[in-house]
C-alpha cells in the first residue's frame, strides 16, 4: 500500500525542521539489503523459534545448533550492501540533523553505510564477530566455523576455554547497560524521534518511542505494518522504509537536510 502524498509531505515538513534526530531502527529497514525480518511472512520467526540466553549457556548441544543456525542468517547478511533508507539516514548524520541512530539490527549496515561508529548505538550487539563470555575476548567468525567444521562442536574461548558466543543479545541475556544509558540520554534530547522497521514488539527497546514522547519528542513511525505505538505517533507511514524516506527526504537537496545550519548562523 503506497503512503499519501500528504503524510509524506508532513514527515518531509518535520524532519526539515527538527535540529535532534534519534532514528530508530528494526529489522524492516534491511530487507531490501535480502536480510529477512522476525515477524513477516517467511521471516525468521516462522522457521526457527529463537533460543534463550539460559538455554545456550546450559547445552554443549543447543550452543551447536545455535551457531549452526548463525551461519545460515550470516551468509544471508555478510555480503549484503546498505539499502537506500541507510544512506538517507547517514545523510541525515553527515549533515548534523541526526544526533544519533539507535539499532536493534545486528547487521552492520548503518556502518557500512558511512554513519561514524560512536553515533550508532547497538542495542542487540553486532553479528559480525563473537565474543567469549568469561573473558571477553573477541573471536572472528570465520574462526567459529572453522571450528565447528573440524570438531562437530561449539567453540570455545582460546585464551580462558569460556563459552563464545555471536556478540549478540539473545532473548535473557542482559542488555548492554551502557549502551542502553547512551539511548536513553539520546532520546532525552531528541526532538523528533524516527522509528523505522520495527514492530516495537521486542523489550526494553521498545520503550524507546514511549519515552521520547514522555521526554518531549515529536514521534515518527515508517514501518509497513501497524504498531501498538501508531496512536502515540505524530506522523505514521505504513510502507516500504526506503520509498518513504526517499520521498520524504529528496536526496540531491541539501538545503533540506542543512536547514540547521543555515537557520542557526
Ligand atoms: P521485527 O522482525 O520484529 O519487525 C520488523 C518490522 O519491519 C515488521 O513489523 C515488518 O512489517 C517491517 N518491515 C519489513 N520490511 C519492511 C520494509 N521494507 N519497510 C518497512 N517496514 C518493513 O524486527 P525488530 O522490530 O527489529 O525486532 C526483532 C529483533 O530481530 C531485533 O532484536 C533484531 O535484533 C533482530 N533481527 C535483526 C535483523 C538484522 O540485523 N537485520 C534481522 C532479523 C532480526
């Protein structure tokens, strides 16, 4: 279902003016990049249902299996290349209307895609690399496979024999408290708060949307399907995350994304 003309022209009008961006973003901002999402059909929800943080970290066997379905959804994303709501949204961080961008996505793109390390916080961790669970050591993927190739098991830590995991969050395990700080004293800031791709159904970084508002933000939301936040929403699209942000944000028109500067000198 394509947006109307006149919600993308309010999002347009609102981004324009906002000084603070948080953009926000969920799984549905990487499929077009061929990375399926949890929740649509043939996501990866309907073929796997997720392991928890306590089951990995009980069963030699289930650790296996975890890592072997890793690779599966890894080969799907290592390769993949930033999709067209990427670039726009680094534009918005190159031309100073983003503060920050707020992932729940493992997948590296908004790296990839030119926004500066320190500006994305990643509140599911990073799916390219793994990391010991007693020592903290990183440990490359290509060196997991090749582990689990020649022993038929999960690897373990090579500096302390601890337990390796993809440096991700699974569903129980702790959320990364700094990083979380980090979003919260973001979106305290924000003054529109952009949340793109995602169901808002996954805990605690859902609150996210809910405390912008709380803390004075106007709040945006482009994700294809409803959301239990759209009520709350100043400006909801249901669509395609790449056409609604090129249409709201032309690209190849600067004075749009650079009216903070010209406003403010
Ligand atoms: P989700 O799967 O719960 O929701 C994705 C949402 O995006 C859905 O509501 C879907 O309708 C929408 N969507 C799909 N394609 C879209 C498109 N082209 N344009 C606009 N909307 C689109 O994902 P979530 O909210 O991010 O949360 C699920 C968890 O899954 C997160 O914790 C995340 O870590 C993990 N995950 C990450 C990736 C990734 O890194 N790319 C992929 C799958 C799952």
């Amino acid at each position: 279902m394509e947006a109307s003309a006149n919600e993308i022209a309010r999002l347009g009008a609102a981004i324009a003016a906002a000084n603070r961006i948080v953009v926000f973003t969920g799984a549905g901002i990487s499929t077009e990049c061929g990375i399926p999402d949890f929740r649509s059909p043939g996501g990866l929800w309907t073929r796997y249902k997720p392991i928890e943080f306590a089951e990995y970290l009980a069963s030699a066997e289930t650790r296996l299996e975890a890592w072997r379905r890793y690779f599966k959804l890894y080969d799907e994303l290592k390769d993949a290349k930033p999709g067209r709501g990427h670039r726009i949204i680094a534009e918005l961080v190159g031309a100073g209307k983003a503060s920050h961008v707020i992932t729940q996505n493992i997948d590296d793109l908004h790296l990839k895609s030119g926004v500066p390390a320190e500006l994305i916080l990643e509140l599911h961790g990073n799916g390219t690399y793994a990391l010991c669970l007693t020592c903290g050591r990183r440990h490359e993927l290509d060196w997991a496979r090749a582990e689990i190739d020649l022993r038929a098991q999960a690897p373990a830590c090579t500096r302390c024999g601890g337990i390796v995991k993809t440096a991700t969050i699974s569903f129980g395990q702790p959320m990364p408290e700094a990083i979380m700080a980090r979003a919260h004293a973001a979106t305290e800031a924000a003054d529109l708060f952009l949340a793109i791709g995602s169901s808002l159904t996954v805990y605690p970084a859902a609150t996210l949307p809910m405390l912008a508002k709380r803390w004075g933000a106007r709040l945006a939301i482009i994700n294809k399907e409803a959301t239990d936040f759209d009520d709350l929403a100043d400006f909801v699209i249901h669509w395609d995350a790449g056409d609604a942000l090129a249409r709201a944000i032309p690209r190849g028109r600067p004075n749009h994304l650079h009216q903070k500067s010209s406003r403010g000198s």
